[in-house]
C-alpha cells in the first residue's frame, strides 16, 4: 500500500483532505497527516484573535478531527527535518516517518530583510508571526504580564498583515472596545514599512488604510527599513526619529524554513533562489516526482504566486488529484485537474480593528462597517464548513 505523507498541516493540505480522504479508499492508499498540532489557527481571523474579539476557539480548525473524519491518520509530530534520500520525515522526536509521496505544507518564518540579527536577540519581547503555532505560544506568554494592553507595540511590514495586526494591536490597547478601558491607560502602536503601505495594493486601498491608522491613532514610519535597537528603542534608516517600542511583532515577508532549504540543498531537491521548494503548476518537484510542496514553503516556477491563505486554500483541491495520480501512476503526467492555475486577483478584506475593514480587488477598493460585517460572515461561514459533521 502506498503512503502520502502530508507534512506541516498546512491551508492547502486542509483543503485537500476531503478530495484525498475518499480517493485513498477507492485508490487502497494510506495518506498520514503529520501537525504538531490538533488545531490550526485560521489566519483570517488571527488578527481579531488577537484584538480578543474572538476566542482562540472561535477561529481554531480541528485539523485532527477533519483528517480522522476523511479516513486519515492523524499524527503529532514537530517536523525537524525531511530525509530525502531516504525518503522519510524527521519528527522532533527523532521518530522517522516514511513515504512514498510526500506533500510538504510546513510553513514559512517571518524575516527582517537585512537584518535578522539584532532583533532576534535581547530582553525586548520579538514575536515573529510566522509560523502561526510558534506566535500563538509568544503571544499567550506575553498577555501574563500585568502591563500588556500598556505596551509600545511595534509593527516591522507595511503589507497586509502588518496593516491589520497594527489595527489589532491599537483594538487590544483599548480593551477590545472595553468601556474602561479609556485612553490613558492604554500602550501605543507604531506601524514601520520599509516601502510604503500596502505597496502592492491599488493606490486607494492603500490612501483608505493610511486614513484607518490615522483614525485609531497608529503612527506611521513608510519608507525606513529596520537597522537595529538598543535596549528600548528602534533605529531606522531615512528621515525621522528613533522609535520607542517594548514588544515587536514582526510582518514582514516570510520565507520557507532554513532547516527545509537546507536539507533540500543538500539532497539536491530543486529549490528556488528564496529557499522554497521549486514546483511547476502541479506542486511537483521537477526533480524528484515524489515531493510536492504547496503553500508558503513552495515557489512555483514560472508563476508569481503570492504567499497567503486565499491562494494556500485554493491550492488544495488541485494538489489532492496529483497526489492521488502520483500516487497510483508514477512519475509520469498528471492530469489537468492536477494544476493549479492562480487567479489573476484576489477578493482582500482587511480587518481596520474598529468595527470597519478595507476590501480590496486589482483596482477597486472600498470601506466600510457592512465590508467588516462581510468579511466576518464570510470567516464564520468557513470555519462552520470545516466543522460541519464532526
């Protein structure tokens, strides 16, 4: 009987699972899900998690309980490393666990673009917040401290998630819409972007977000990159002072984990110039047939597809019939249905932490209450379909 390994538990492997789940019964396959985790963290809704609008609950999806219910074997399991040569997964462990096909879906870790170093070192609290099990730890070591909502937050990346996780900062501040929990006794948020906001979206969505953080009182650094610290401050190049900040969160863009690229160097898995592993539109490795990769930690060749949860979802039924086709057939073609095809744009709803939010598509955007109603809707909607017969 062969085995699909399905290592990290990531968006895209939770979309494929219903897919997979019945193929591997009609196909006589044994598809294993390894997570370190029961749970994962829905990261649409993280950013009201952390505004404390919604509990941890809330905006958890069982991935243990929606594997067992596709006929597939959960296991708990930190992944260290992936042996390719041998063609098995490294837990933390050090239990091995082999495979015939393995899809990889492990993530990605925050980065600070020049300068990793001096913030990753100190007293100063640094919560990256990639990848989402190791922030939700910091995070909730963080809230034990007395003084938490008092805090000089600081937010390093002006793109989507550093945009609302400013918003969600400045929202915990304030008690999450607490009545006393008045301006006097709660921290500050400071937003730094190395380009200027929301830099790859339309010029209005990015004028609507600079308005929202203007109206919740978050200050703005564009346009400085992040050049070190000392013990209560941060220093940034360009025009402008030093930053005051107690507690750091860090948005920027993500790569694949080292421990990853490293060991696909070393076994000569084809990687991408960032570290990821190297896909065509099926997530297949062109040059091992067995490893398919989606998600963050894949970088598709020829195509330009952004590291998100929209794009990671839609993934997944597309990786379901390759690894089910490669799994019965071989190294040979898959199927059309087997390739991903990324929409020319995507629908974006930006949480502004007030009560409104910033919607987003290619050119257009707008704002308002009822766009937060809606993408509150359409959050609640999802997480009800993933529970939906357990």
């Amino acid at each position: 009987m062969n085995t699909i390994l399905l290592a990290g538990g990531g968006h895209s492997q939770l979309a494929a699972m219903p897919l997979l789940g019945p193929a591997a019964r009609r196909r006589a396959l044994h598809v294993r899900l390894l997570s370190p985790q029961p749970e994962l963290l829905y990261s649409g809704m993280m950013p009201g998690w952390l505004a404390g609008r919604y509990t941890f609950s809330e905006c958890a999806i069982p991935l243990a309980a929606i594997a067992r219910r596709h006929g597939i074997e959960w296991i708990e399991e930190t992944i260290a490393g992936v042996d390719f040569p041998a063609r098995c997964v490294v837990g933390a462990t050090g239990a091995r666990h082999a495979y015939d096909v393995l899809a990889l879906n492990v993530g990605a870790e925050s980065i600070i673009a020049g300068a990793p170093a001096p913030i990753s070192q100190g007293a100063m609290p640094v919560l990256p917040v990639k990848p989402f099990v190791r922030f939700v730890a910091l995070w909730n070591d963080f809230l034990r401290r007395p003084d938490a909502r008092a805090a000089r937050f600081v937010v390093i990346g002006g793109g989507a998630a550093g945009f609302e996780l400013a918003c969600a900062l400045r929202a915990f501040c304030r008690g999450a819409g607490e009545a006393n929990a008045g301006p006097a006794a709660t921290g500050s948020v400071t937003l730094v972007s190395e380009s200027s906001l929301l830099a790859s979206f339309a010029p209005r969505a990015a004028r609507l977000a600079r308005a929202a953080l203007a109206r919740n009182g978050i200050a703005l650094q564009e346009s400085r990159r992040f050049l070190g610290r000392d013990a209560h401050r941060l220093h940034l190049d360009g025009a402008g002072p030093t930053v005051a900040a107690e507690v750091v969160l860090v948005a920027t863009g993500a790569l694949p984990p080292a421990w990853l690229s490293d060991a696909a160097r070393a076994a000569g898995v084809a990687t991408a110039p960032d570290g990821g592993i190297a896909v065509d539109t099926a997530m297949r490795s062109p040059s091992h047939p067995e490893v398919f990769a989606s998600g963050d930690c894949a970088s598709f060749v020829g195509a330009r597809v952004p590291r998100s949860g929209v794009h990671a979802l839609r993934q997944g039924p597309p990786l379901a019939h390759a690894l089910e086709a490669a799994a019965i057939g071989g190294p040979g073609a898959l199927p059309a249905r087997a390739h991903y095809r990324p929409q020319r744009h995507a629908l974006a709803l930006l949480d502004c932490g007030d009560g409104r939010a910033i919607g987003a598509r290619g050119p257009f955007a707008f704002e308002g209450r009822w766009a937060w109603r809606w993408k509150d809707r359409i959050d609640r909607g999802f997480l009800a379909r993933q529970r939906q017969g357990l």
